[in-house]
C-alpha cells in the first residue's frame, strides 16, 4: 500500500512540475535599450555554481552602450536590478563569459568588444560574488578585433590548462587566443585576404574515442569567397601537437553560416544555418566524424522557417529511420541539462522564440524586434535537486527594447536517468560514484547484438562486458573496477547499428 501511495505521490508531483506552462516574464523595464543578453558558459558540471547567477546584456543609450549585469536568485525566481560593468561614453558590446569553480574564489571571467581607444578593441574583467576587477585590454591594435567567442572546454580538461581562451575575428581571418599565468599565445587559425573572408568563429575540445576523430582542439568558421556561396569549414589541433591540421571543409552546399559547436556529453556537436532557393535551414552532424559528409548534416528543425539557432549543452542520441539516415532526438541526462532554443522567422516583420521542451510541448513567443538575439542559460539547482534555466530574448515595450525570459524546470534524478534510443533504454549506472562495483542496468526492445563496453577518458578500451545476441528484455551487467585508478570512465552500450554512452565515477 505505502509502495502504491508513494507512486501516485510522484506522479502527482511529475505531472504538477511538467504540466505548468511558460509564463512569460519581463526582465528588463528602463529608460535604455536592453539587447544582447548572454550567460556565461561552465566548463565543468555546466551549470551555475553561483549564489546569484549572473544575466549579462548591453544598455543602448543614444551613441553608445555599456554593460550591465543582473543576478537570478533561486529562492524568488526574480532578477536583481541591474549594476554596470563598464560606465563609458563607447560601445562596449558582444559580451561573454565563463565561470571557473577551480580557484579559492568561484570566478567568471567576462570577455567584449569596445572602441574606445578609437577601434574595435577586445577587452575583459574577471568577476567574484563580491567585486568586479579593474579592466583589462586582452587585445588592442590598429586593427578591429571584434566577435570573441568562448572555447568551450570539456569535463576531463585540467581548468588551469587555459585560465582565458577565445576565438575572435581580424581583418577577414580568425584567430585563438589563450592565456595561462604570464603566457600568452595569439595564434592566426584561418588566413583571410581581400576576396577571402572568414568569420563567425566558433570552438570546442573535442576528447577521444574510437567512434571519435582525433582529441584535440577544433575552431570551425563560415568561409565567403568573393560572391561565391559560403561554407563551413574547419581545423584542429591534435592534443601534444603544435601543427594545426590542414584547413578541411565540414559543409560546402548552399549559402551557409553561423557554425556553432555544441559541448555534447564531450563529445561535440556542429550546427549551423543553410540557405537554399531562399529557404533557411538549421542542420546538425550528429557526429564529429561525419565533418565534410554532406549526406549526415541532419535538419535540426521540420520548420523551414527556422531562421537561427542557440543550443547550449544538449545532448542527443541518434535513431536511424527506414532510409538508413540518421535523425536526432533530443534526450536529458541527469547530470549534464539544458534547453535548446532557436528563433523562427514567420514573416518580415515578426519573429518569434521557439522553446522546445522534453515534456513539455513547443511554445512560441512573439517579438517584433528584428534580428533578436537569444540565450539560454542554467541558472542552478533548487533544493529539490529541480535544474532552473531560462530562454531570453528581446521585444518591444515602454518605447524601448527589453528582455523577457520564461523559466524551465527540469528535474534531476529518476526522472530523468535514462536515455532512450530506437530499440533499446539504457541507464545510469549505480551507485554512482562507485568503488569497486557498479551495476549497469539496460533494456533491448528486440533482439539484436548487444555490445557493452568500457573506456577511459582517452578513448582507450577497458573492458568488454557484454559481446552476444540478445532477445528483448531487461538485463543487468556488473562492473567491477577494483583495478583500476580512481577516475571517470564511459560504457558504451551497442545494439545492433546504434550506441549509447554515459560517465560513471570511480572513487576509491
């Protein structure tokens, strides 16, 4: 009887959280335009690990804007107002940030994009709970140095590999710039000329697996040549190597642009935007290794209205349909959370935000503000263990532009600690972490060959647990790892064509 109330509680409560819909909330409401929102990104667990999670967003007055930044309180779902970063007569613009949690104070260093020392400049100040640094010129030359980007990091990096690292743009070219201590590197990735352009830059450290192409670091960038259509194309760096590989074309088709990499349960993912016979497309390869495979750039989006995108740090698994081609469906993972969000254009003047959800149906919010930029960002856990992020965009009120922002919950937990595939449900491990042993629970729907393995984080095979055909049912595999050192490790569930792989910590 307790087993039957307790059910019915927790259907309760799950039906609760998941029926409540989007409320739309104003974050912004002064006598300036609020534009360019952006959240920091988190390299290690990739959500907030503030007490107040900073929302950073230009102030447009008159000819110039500043930076301003608000903190989100969990406890009464409400941002602060806003306090400035910058507080000057230029433009300071394109802000971006990350947080680090590996020093003996949390920080997150804040990276733009100002003139005022006459051109576009790149500059940054590193952030605490309690104070804002003095600024810092990271780049200032006689040239325009514009559109820094963040490389996102993955979990298995050391955090003090790189304590500042950016991709930005430079007279048609794209450079990475890295910095550790007094060492500082300004490194030319992607050489421009006259009637060559790059730009849009885009990066992300990519580990290794046997499924996977080399670990290293990958920058990628949409190339225009002269009045010819433009593609996406990349380079990498193996890990330990100092030569960059050949620059390599990842998508050549149409008029393409806007390449993102998504950090993927680190194992990246690239999207960016196609144009065709005037239609534009939102594509993804589900895998790095497809790069440079037209045929596996898969349509993210059935809409082909589907203007832009903005994913951060979802992770998918792949089905294949009866054309033998790969389709994405979007799946949770209990540690690693976010939405992905894009925007839609529904005419020339109309443009709205399209937030899909898991459990959730897609909700559409309307704006009239043309080419209104969105951001999504993991704000942290409540005391329920519930993940709270939040899509911002910008609208039109009170005779200026503000942001609005709906709120997402997602739990964590049993609720979500599974990820499904086409034939078959795998789950995580437990006890995790663990030490020395953990089961490995997973369902086959049909049977198939089922393969279950293990890996360290370099790629390297540990085990094999499981190698036979199997008919559907639900099984359970032991791990035992008492030889081995304490760590992070991957299983890698198999059946038939498709796989799945989670973490699983080893603490001794």
């Amino acid at each position: 009887m307790k087993k039957v109330i307790f059910f019915c509680l927790c259907f309760f409560l799950s039906y609760q959280l998941f029926a409540q819909p989007f409320e739309k909330k104003q974050i912004t409401n002064f006598n300036y335009d609020s534009r360019g929102a952006s959240f920091p990104t988190y390299p290690d667990w990739g959500f907030s690990f503030f007490s107040k999670s900073p929302l950073f967003f230009e102030a447009h007055q008159g000819n110039f804007a500043n930076l301003m930044m608000m903190s989100y309180d969990l406890d009464s779902d409400s941002f602060s107002n806003p306090i400035p970063v910058t507080d000057n007569n230029y433009w300071n613009i394109n802000p971006v940030a990350e947080g680090y949690d590996y020093y003996p104070t949390k920080k997150i260093n804040l990276i733009w994009q100002t003139n005022k020392n006459g051109n576009w400049d790149i500059a940054m100040r590193t952030i605490t709970d309690s104070t804002i640094s003095e600024k810092k010129f990271l780049l200032s030359s006689s040239e325009n140095e514009t559109n820094p980007q963040i490389v996102l990091k993955n979990l298995w990096m050391d955090p003090n590999e790189y304590e500042i690292e950016f991709v930005y743009e430079k007279a048609n070219s794209i450079y990475l710039y890295q910095q550790k201590d007094s060492m500082i590197s300004n490194e030319l990735v992607f050489s421009g000329n006259d009637s060559t352009h790059y730009f849009q830059p885009t990066g992300v450290h990519a580990i290794a697996a046997p499924w996977t192409p080399p670990a290293g670091l990958y920058i990628a960038a949409t190339c225009q040549i002269a009045d010819s259509s433009s593609k996406i194309v990349y380079r990498y760096k193996p890990y330990g190597d100092s030569i960059w590989s050949e620059i390599k074309t990842a998508f050549d088709s149409g008029f393409c642009k806007s390449p993102k990499f998504i950090q993927n349960y680190d194992f990246p993912l690239l999207s960016f935007e196609m144009k065709i016979d005037g239609v534009n497309r939102i594509l993804i390869f589900p895998e790095m290794s497809y790069l440079g495979q037209n045929q596996y750039a898969e349509a993210l989006v059935d809409d082909p209205n589907a203007s832009t995108s903005d994913l951060e740090s979802i992770e998918y698994t792949f089905v294949t349909n009866k054309n033998s081609r790969q389709n994405l469906e979007a799946v949770r993972d209990f540690l690693f959370f976010s939405p992905h969000t894009f925007k839609i254009s529904k005419n020339d003047s109309t443009y709205a935000v399209y937030s899909p959800g898991y459990w959730l149906e897609r909700v559409l919010f309307h704006t009239i503000v043309n080419d209104t930029k969105v951001a999504v960002g993991n704000l942290g856990i409540d005391n329920n263990f519930i993940a709270i992020s939040y899509t911002v965009w910008e609208d039109s009120s009170n005779g200026h532009i503000n942001l609005f922002g709906v709120k997402r919950l997602d739990p964590l937990g049993d609720i979500s600690d599974k990820i499904i595939s086409a034939n078959f449900i795998l789950y995580q491990n437990y006890p995790n972490p663990f030490n020395p042993k953990t089961v490995i629970k997973y369902n086959i729907l049909s049977r198939d060959l089922v393969t279950l393995k293990i890996f360290d984080v370099l790629g390297n095979e540990i085990s094999t647990l499981v190698n036979e055909e199997k008919s559907a049912g639900e099984y359970k595999t032991i791990f035992n790892g008492s030889n081995l050192a304490s760590g992070i490790y991957v299983y890698r569930l198999s059946v038939g064509n498709h796989y799945l792989s989670r973490k699983m910590i080893l603490l001794k």
